[in-house]
C-alpha cells in the first residue's frame, strides 16, 4: 500500500470545524480521514470534485451538508485542508470528468 498522506489544517479550517456541533465535527474529521488519507485526487460523482481553475482550491471534499476545500501537494505527500463550509445555494466550479 502506498504511504498516506499528511493532512495539515489552516486556520481557517480549524475554526471552521470548531464552530460546528460536536456531531458535525465527527463527521468532518472522520471523513477528512477517510477520504483524503489515500486517495485525495480520486475523483468520484458523490465525493471528491476536481475544481475548475482558476479557483482558491484544487479539490472539494463532499460530506453530507459541508464542503471540504482542500489542495495537494504531491511533492510532499500532504493534503492541506483550507476551508471546511456549510452547503450553500451557490454551485462551485467544478472540472467536466
């Protein structure tokens, strides 16, 4: 098995993921661990979402009603999790498969 990758937090993130229910927050970080431990640039229709460029994020996470905003760095074998946000009525940009 190949080696995992780093997932290193922002700022932003961590806050983001303070403010939400302790519940929530499972959630996140579960899926966070999940999902980005391994395989962080496999796209799939229900889950990971390459983003249209240019945009402030490579990759959009899915789990349930947030969003994971996140690069990779495959140099490094780290994934940083920029944002954690709440679904919104506004569609992100996302690449065609």
């Amino acid at each position: 098995m190949a080696e995992p990758y780093a997932i290193q937090y922002a700022e932003d993130a961590v806050a983001d993921i303070k403010a939400l229910r302790a519940y929530d927050r499972q959630i996140i970080v579960e899926g966070i661990e999940t999902h980005l431990r391994f395989e962080p640039r496999k796209q799939s229709r229900a889950r990971i979402k390459a983003m249209l460029q240019p945009f402030w994020s490579q990759f959009r996470l899915r789990l349930e009603a947030f969003r994971v905003y996140y690069d990779v760095v495959e140099e490094r074998r780290t994934v940083y999790v920029l944002r954690v946000l709440s679904k919104t009525t506004v569609t992100t940009p996302e690449n065609s498969p």
